[in-house]
C-alpha cells in the first residue's frame, strides 16, 4: 500500500511506484528575460576585453556568447572540428545540428585563441564553467550590471538583431530555432543572406563593448601612474 497524499483537500491511498504528483497543475513562473542596454553592453564590452590579458578563454567564451547569440553549451562544448571558416557547424545543440554564422568580431576572437592539434576542444580548461562563472561575475561586477544572466546574452543578441530590422524569420534562422513551423519559413534563406545579418549584428554589438574603451584604458593608465 503506497503513501497517503493529498489531493484536492482530500485523502487517498496510491499505487506503489506510482507518482503522487500525477494530476497536479504546476504554478506558472512568468519568464523573466533581462535585455542589456546600448550603455550597459558597453560597459561590459570594456570589462570583458579587460578581463582577456589575464582570462583569456573564459572572456573570449562570454564573448562569443554575447557576438553569437548561442546557448551556453553550443560555445563551451565547441571543438575546433566544429569551427569551420566563417561557421560553426554545431553537430550536438539543443534543437539538433545547426550552423551558427560567424561575424567577423566572432572568427577574429577564434583567431586569437591558442591552439593544439593534440586538443579538440576550443576551451580545453577542466572545470571550464566554474572558470566562466567566476569571469562573468567580474565582469559584471566591474561593469556595474546586476540581475544579469549568461543566457540573457541570447536574449540581448536576439533584440539588437530586431533593432537592426530584422525579421522574425532571420532571428530565428541565426538562434536556430526548433519550431518546424519557423523552420520552414526560413528555410528558403541562402547562406549569403545569414552571413551578412550575422556579420551585421556582430559588428554592432562589438561597436558598442569597444565604444568607452579608449576611455577606460586612460582612465587605467592616469590610476596606474597616480595621476
């Protein structure tokens, strides 16, 4: 004889094995997307390039993310295999294989990392994402940005492609979607016309983490002399 639960403010007996939650509606949690502003991705832009001549890979990743708009996953899992000129042919992501479309922001930071033959993964640090972690929350400590997350990144790239003028049909296409019915709609878009969109949003979003840097490496300088 299984538990006594609570059903509807009355008592039951249950099979065992059984799972007593059958039947119960979840609460529904409204989702809580959190945007970056034009001044705060600057802002990070700043404390994430700052954070690279000492935190190389886990910068670069946070990076990627915000230039990509990828899920967190699809960028710390990567392979150099998976890196293919100006595309990232993802064989394992969430919604299946897909191609994520590369700016020229995104390939540069690719680019500039080191690289083994004898190591397939581009972030190859054990305990990778406790180093990511612990990167992101400097940055967003020195950046000033609270109630931020990692995906929200996701989230920020999808809204500066809609500010770029956008279609539903393009951002879809870049976050590769699953829905088979956005699937479709964007399938007849040739490789030509997700490169250039790609290219387009990376290079805003990097035009706008670059826009105070210039003050904030001589802001570092006049703390660094004592002026």
């Amino acid at each position: 004889m299984g538990p006594w639960v609570v059903i509807n403010a009355a008592w039951y007996y249950i099979a065992e094995h059984s799972n007593p939650f059958r039947g119960i509606k979840a609460n529904r949690q409204r989702k809580i997307e959190r945007y970056l502003t034009d001044d705060e991705m600057a802002r990070l832009g700043v404390a994430l390039r700052d954070q690279c001549r000492s935190d190389l890979l886990p910068a670069t990743a946070i990076l990627l993310l915000a230039l990509t708009g990828c899920r967190r996953g699809e960028i710390l899992d990567l392979t150099w295999n998976e890196v293919r000129g100006r595309r990232l042919v993802l064989l394992d992501s969430k919604s299946g294989p897909r191609i994520v479309w590369l700016g020229a922001e995104a390939r540069g930071l690719l680019d500039r990392l080191p690289r083994s033959s004898s190591e397939a993964r581009v972030f190859p640090i054990s305990s990778f994402v406790n180093h990511v972690v612990r990167c992101w929350r400097r940055a967003k400590r020195d950046a000033c940005i609270s109630n931020l997350r990692l995906h929200d990144l996701r989230h920020s790239y999808a809204s500066f492609a809609a500010r770029q003028s956008e279609t539903l049909v393009m951002i879809g296409g870049l976050l590769g979607h699953a829905k088979v019915g956005t699937s479709q709609r964007y399938a007849h878009l040739d490789d030509a016309t997700l490169l250039e969109a790609s290219g387009k949003i990376g290079f805003s979003i990097d035009a706008w983490m670059r826009r105070h840097s210039k003050v904030s490496d001589v802001a570092g300088a006049d703390r660094r002399s004592g002026g």
